[in-house]
C-alpha cells in the first residue's frame, strides 16, 4: 500500500483503566462533553460527592477528643494487623460496586498526586475541573454506616474527629469544596453541640444525618436540633446508604438488588416519619434535603401517602395540606442515582417534585453509578433555566452560595 | 473517508484489544475468535471511554433441567468489553448491551491486508 493512502493513528495513553488512572483521564470525554455544552458559563453546583476518608484515618483519629480512645486507636492503628480501620462497623467484605474490576474507580483512586497538597484536595479539584463543577460539596463514605453502629459514643468521637478533620484538612485548602457535617444523629445532645462547634465554620453549608440508622426523625429528643438549624438558616440533609444486614433484605442475594432498595428505603422510611409527624408544619423554615436516593421513590410515596392520608387523617394531626405538598415544597432532592431508562416516567417525576425549584444536581463521583451534569443538560422536557436551576441555581439560593463561575474548562 | 494504519495483525493478542486516535475519532480495535472488531470509543450510555475498559467473558448462570441453579460460569464464546465508567457491558462482535438490544456501540470499518489493520473513517 501507498503510504500516501492512510495517516498512522496514534495509540491512546491509557489503554485500559484501572485503581491507578488519573482522574482526568479517565474523565476527559465529560471534560470534552462539558465543553460542547457550553458549561463554561453555567453555574454548576455538586451537591454530593465523596472521599474515601479511610485512607487518611490515620490523620482523622489523631483528631479524636477524648485522650484515652484517641490513644486507643492510635495504637490499633499502628499495631494491629488484617483489621479494618479503628472504629468503624460496616459491611466490612460485601462491598462489591466495582463488579469484580469492572468499574475501578469504585474499587480505588491510587492515582499519582502532587506533594505540598493533601490528596483529598487533589482528588476533588480534578474530579471539579473534569466534570465542569464551580462547587463540590463532599461526604465520607465508610462512615455513612456510622448510624449503626452498637456504641452511640463511636458515632460521636469519630464523628467529631472527621468533621475537624475536614475543616481543617481539606475544606480550608480550597473554597469551592463545601461540606454539610456529620451529626452523630443517635446521640442528640451530642448532635446539637457538633452544630454549634462547626456549624459557621468555613466551608460548612449544612448539616448531615447518614441514613441507615434505626432512629425516629420525629423523636422529641430532636426537637432542639431541628429549632437550631432552622434559626441558622443552612439545610438539614438525609445521605442515604446501603444496609444488608436490615431484615427486610435479608432475602435478597445480589447486590444489585440489596442496592437499589437499600438507599432508597432508608429515605423512604425516614420521610413517611419527617411528614406524618408534622416536622414541616413545626419548623417550617427547615429545608431538609434528601441525598443519594435517585427520584423514582419520590412520586411513588407522595402517591402512596397521599390516598392513605385521607383515610386516616387522624393519625396526622399536624397536617394541613396533603403529605405530597410538604415533600414538593418543603424539601430538596439531589438527582443521583436518577433513574433514565423511561424518559417519560422521568418527565413525570421532575413535575411531580417540582424539579425547577426543589432539584439539585449531584455527581456522587466517585461511585459506579455517578452522573454527569449532562443528564440534566440534555433532557428535552426541561426549560433552560429549569436546567440551570438544577445544576446549580436551587443550591446557590438553598445553601447561599456565590455563583462566580470558578471553574476553567 | 480516510484510512489510519492502526497496527499490525500479531500487535494485538487474542483476546485483547488496542484504543487508538484517528484524526478527531478514537476507536478501540478488538481480536476475539480470530477476527477484528472496531468500535467509537464512546459509550451507548453517557459517552464514557468504553473501549479503555476491561474485557470479560459474558456471565451466565446455567439452569440444571430441574430448573434450579448452583453456579455463575464464563460464555467462552461471548467477549465483552465493559465501560469503565459504570459497568455498562457490549458484545465486542455485534456491539450490543446484553440487557438492552437497542444500545450499541457506534462500528468502525476495518481492513486487514498484509498483515496491517487498518481503520476507514
């Protein structure tokens, strides 16, 4: 052949992924599709996104406040062997969201960082300019399990570590990464005094309860808390999480499965409680936000509360208005996992929730089932500024955010 | 249409596969049972790097013929090449989802002479 004929291609330098990818390049088709999209001038707001905290525990149990646990888990850490981090319950083994190597960057980020800057940072900072986001709001991700933990005081002392972990760490090396803290949710006097300690620290946007725990929302003993967030004005968000070992699943055999209930079932436990029990109408100006449990469960409990709610009134006799009225005007939703494959079951659940003013965008990078600020951008049943609304307008109004548009494309 | 040289026949082990720039495009050539596929380096689901995934044989899970099941196994026959960005799953010879026919990967023409493999774009 004439070697005029044909030009010689040029091999890609990644030519399969793997743990110890960076970022960007594993991104680079979002970076390039955000640029298409002309995302350069669209605020955009990550409202969840995670760290594995994990791997600097041994930096976040120096922060532990009481001396002797701190020197407990100083020790375990340095000594113990074929253990997993101090503290921590969980599933231990049955994280299998990398479907045997098939998704890596759910498995592990062991990408090459630059000294002088703390990985975390780092790791954000390329996930933000990759996906086109001004601000990232993060969270832990073994911790989300903290709330079952079988000593409310773990929850507490580990909980407090991370949150001066994170402000001191991470949040102050940069800005446009935002928290909402943990609140040790099963301990509540405890709780109330993590939001007065860290609640108008720099970089704190709000205040978080992990799910999967097996505490009342509408519990009396919350009562102060939820008075004190509302007075402060910043959102209260419930971060759903998985839990095999609840009975309900106790049938279910793949992960699949257990996942796609398990962080949907939490939320929907805990909202037919925040509602029932008339939290909105007693703290009206309480913005609660409901993280990590895609959309689809949202229209299926406004219906399935509703036609049960007139039936039985008496059980709810805070309400005023129907159940679905308080879940679409008193509470925000994050889209991740937001379910796509229906087009128009989706059309119908952005209406349902009133996506223009309650939805807020979220990535959950880095997680298998992350979503691109591009599943927004292209729907076709949505109005531009409903769109920039959800990708980062509802946040920058909820959170009080500043909509300088500091990423660089 | 232009023709890129993308390697030679034996740079490619069998199974595996090699992702290459042509011009604007990036394809990824795959050798599975003796012939080459080429596909858009472009995932049917959000456009991720589709082709810089890692290859599996499909899993099936064989039912006895009292319809019970005792264990997953390989398809030897059937390659896939897996998305890394969230798991999504082609077929690397007809380039379909194995869940869903209507998603596929965007082919690439290819022509092998001489011992050379190359794209037509």
């Amino acid at each position: 052949m004439n070697d005029k004929m044909f030009e010689k291609a040029n091999e890609l330098s990644v030519q399969q992924v793997d743990v110890y990818t960076d970022t960007r390049d594993l991104l680079a088709h979002a970076r390039v599709n955000a640029r298409r999209r002309g995302f350069q001038d669209w605020f955009i707001c990550d409202v969840d996104a995670h760290h594995v905290e994990t791997v600097h525990w041994h930096e976040i149990i120096e922060y532990i406040e009481d001396p002797v646990i701190r020197e407990q888990a100083l020790m375990y850490q340095k000594e113990r062997i074929g253990a997993p981090p101090y503290g921590l319950n969980g599933d231990l083994g049955l994280r299998y969201q990398d479907v045997g190597g098939r998704i890596p960057h759910q498995s592990g980020q062991r990408e090459k960082t630059e000294p002088g800057v703390h990985r975390d940072v780092t790791l954000t900072r390329r996930a933000m300019e990759s996906l086109g986001v001004d601000v990232m709001v993060v969270f832990p991700t073994p911790m989300l399990f903290l709330g079952l933990h079988p000593q409310p005081e773990m929850e507490v002392w580990l909980g407090r570590a991370y949150n001066r972990w994170l402000i001191e760490r991470i949040l102050s090396a940069d800005d446009r990464i935002k928290t909402m803290i943990y609140l040790p949710f099963n301990s509540p006097d405890e709780a109330v005094r993590m939001v007065e300690e860290f609640g108008d620290a720099p970089g704190v946007i709000g205040f978080c309860i992990t799910s999967t725990r097996h505490k009342a929302v509408h519990h009396n003993d919350y009562m102060k808390l939820y008075a004190m967030i509302e007075e402060r004005g910043k959102p209260l968000s419930f971060h759903a999480g998985y839990h095999w070992q609840d009975p309900s699943l106790a049938t279910v055999n793949r992960f699949l499965g257990m996942h796609a209930l398990g962080f949907a079932w939490c939320n929907i436990v805990h909202m037919t409680n925040w509602v029932l029990n008339g939290i909105p109408e007693r703290f009206p100006k309480l913005k609660s936000i409901w993280i990590e449990s895609g959309l689809a469960w949202v229209p299926f409990l406004m219906q399935r509360l509703d036609d049960q709610y007139l039936m039985r009134s008496s059980e709810a006799p805070h309400l005023k208005r129907l159940p679905s009225e308080y879940m679409r005007e008193h509470c925000w939703y994050t889209t991740q996992p937001m379910e796509t494959h229906n087009k128009k079951a989706l059309a119908n659940t952005l209406e349902m929730i009133n996506a223009e003013t309650q939805l807020l965008y979220a990535s959950d990078w880095p997680h298998f089932d992350f979503d691109l600020p591009q599943e927004i951008s292209d729907l076709p049943f949505l109005s531009e500024q409903a769109k920039r609304n959800i990708l980062g307008l509802n946040a920058a109004r909820i959170f009080g955010l500043d909509t300088t548009l500091r990423k660089s494309l | 249409m232009a023709e890129y040289l993308v390697c030679g026949v034996d740079d490619i082990p069998e199974p595996g596969h090699r992702v290459v720039q042509c011009g604007e495009a990036e394809i990824g050539v795959f050798r599975f049972g003796g012939e080459f596929h080429a596909w858009h380096n472009s995932c049917a689901h959000r456009q991720g790097p589709v082709c810089q995934g890692r290859l599996y044989h499909r899993v099936v899970e064989p039912l006895a013929n009292d319809g019970t099941v005792r264990m997953l196994a390989h398809d030897p026959e059937r390659l896939h090449i897996v998305c890394p960005w969230h798991g999504y799953e082609f077929d690397v010879v007809t380039g379909q989802s194995p869940g869903d026919g209507s998603l596929k990967l965007r082919r690439v023409e290819l022509r092998v002479q001489d011992g050379e493999i190359y794209a037509v774009l």
